[in-house]
C-alpha cells in the first residue's frame, strides 16, 4: 500500500535505529508518566486525584501508542479515556461521595496483604517471564517495522473492521449498545 | 544498552505493560472503594491494550494487534459506563460506595 508520508514523519514512528535520541527521550518520559501516574493512582488517599492521575497515566499511554504505530489507536484512547471514561468516573465521584467520603479506606493494614500478593508472588514471575519472552521473541527486521509504522492507520483498520472481523465488530456493537442502554436503566432515577 | 535506545525496544513496551498490570492487580486487592477498584480495572485494560500494540508492531507488522486493542478500548468503555450505574446505584441503596458493605446476599 503506498503511503505518501514524509520520511521525517517515517522516521520519527518508524524503528528505534533511525528515531532522533529527542524522539527517544519523549517516549521514555511518557513510559515514566504512565508509570509514576498509575502508581498514584493506586496509592492515593483522595479518590479524586487518583481519577486525575489516572487521566495522566492514560496519555502517557496514548503517546506510547503513537510510538508503537498505533495513531488511531492513540486518538480513540485519548477520546474514549481522557474525554469519556474519565469524566465518567469524576461525575460518578461527585454523585456519590464528593463533599464528605472522599477519603479511600486504603489502610496500610489492609493493604498489607495485597501488597504481599503483587510483589511477593505475582510481580516477580511475571516481570521475569516478560524478560525472558522479550527476548526470546524473534524481532522483525527494522525496515519491515518502520514501513509498518508509517501505513495509514485508519484505512487498516477500517478494512480489518469489515473484512476479518466483520464477527466481533458486530457483536461489539451489540454489546455497546445494550451495555449502554442498561447502564441508563440501572442510574435511572426511583 | 542505551536507556534510551531500551526505551524504543519491545522490552520497554512489554515491562511497562506488565507494571501497569500489576499495579492494577493491586488497586483491586487493595482498593475498598468501588471506583477505586474501577480504576485499577481500567489499567489492567490499559496494560493489555500496551501489549497488543507492542506486538503488533515489533513482532507481527501487522494490524490485527490494534484491533483487538480498539476491542478492548470499547470494552472498557461500556464496562465503565455499567460499572459506574451500578455505583450510583448502590449508592442510593446503601449510601456509601465501599465494596464492604455490598453483602446484602450473606444474610
């Protein structure tokens, strides 16, 4: 598929050999936001930041995504996240507990055994298994990826949409829309 | 290694992706907030999302790892949207979101 982007455009999303160290520095200060953000976001006593930070942390994302060839993607997760999802929570936030309960019953006890779980157990297979995966995984060769990385998104995914997976596209319209519908009849007022 | 070159390789997207699991893993077992619970939900998603799009770049080349993040994207989405109903919900019932206190069922 010809694509007439411009090669700085190419180079900037394109493989990690050719990208400029400046484009390498804002990909790894987005890795670090999305990180930093999401460890307020489970750590924070107030709901209410922990909402906020969780904003941060989803265009810490959005930005890896774009890094990764993934425009559209980036787009839909800014839109659906930041401008939905987010807002979604922070009026679900006021509704219910905005001027008096806004403090999280997260006590260190509490959080004891959690903590436990993740690090003791969980975090380490799972980070070591990562390792060994990422490097196992045979790597596609740079050219292949940055001529990937610089196809029109959109087209592709509109075609990927209505040819492979007419199904689930289908079946996740469905859903939208009677999650949607339920979710009104669920808050509807007494 | 550079970390700057580690930044743009498969390794970074996959580490990251699996610290914003844990990280969720955590907020769930943790949180007795129902939103807060949601919110950790919301950045397992996220961390599933960050592995289908490192793969289907760094591996596959091709787009069918996007879709299925657009899938997950919608997924979220709509489980937001009920989750938060449900809240509101139980909110009026019980006056108070705290996932303790959802044991109507136990007596």
């Amino acid at each position: 598929m010809d694509v007439d982007f411009p090669r700085e455009i190419h180079d900037a999303i394109g493989d990690g050999a050719i990208m400029e160290n400046g484009m390498k520095l804002v990909l790894l200060l987005a890795q670090v936001m999305t990180l930093v953000s999401a460890l307020v976001v489970v750590l924070h006593p107030n709901i209410l930041y922990a909402t906020i930070f969780l904003l941060f942390s989803f265009l810490g994302v959005a930005v890896m995504f774009v890094f990764a060839g993934a425009d559209f993607l980036a787009g839909a997760q800014v839109i659906v996240y930041v401008g939905g999802v987010t807002i979604l929570v922070l009026f679900a936030i006021m509704l219910t507990q905005w001027l008096y309960e806004a403090k999280l019953k997260t006590t260190l006890m509490k959080g004891l055994i959690p903590f436990i779980v993740v690090m003791g157990a969980l975090g380490p297979i799972l980070i070591k298994e990562t390792l060994k995966l990422s490097d196992s995984v045979s790597a596609t060769p740079p050219e292949k990826m940055g001529e990937f990385a610089a196809l029109a998104k959109t087209q592709l995914i509109g075609q990927a949409l209505l040819g492979n997976y007419l199904l689930p596209f289908e079946a996740i319209t469905i859903l939208l829309l009677g999650a949607l519908v339920g979710a009104v009849w669920l808050a509807r007022p007494e | 290694m550079n970390i700057l070159d580690w930044a743009t390789s498969l390794q970074a997207y996959l580490v990251v992706g699996t610290c914003l699991f844990l990280l969720g893993v955590f907020a769930v077992l943790s949180r007795r907030n129902t939103i807060g619970i949601l919110l950790g939900i919301e950045l397992i998603l996220n961390a599933a999302g960050i592995n289908f799009v490192a793969f289907s770049k760094f591996r596959a080349a091709a787009i069918d790892g996007q879709v299925f993040t657009l899938f997950v994207i919608l997924i979220a989405a709509a489980e937001a949207a009920v989750a938060l109903a449900v809240i509101l919900r139980f909110y009026r019932l019980k006056e108070t979101i705290n996932a303790d206190e959802a044991n109507i069922l136990r007596n």
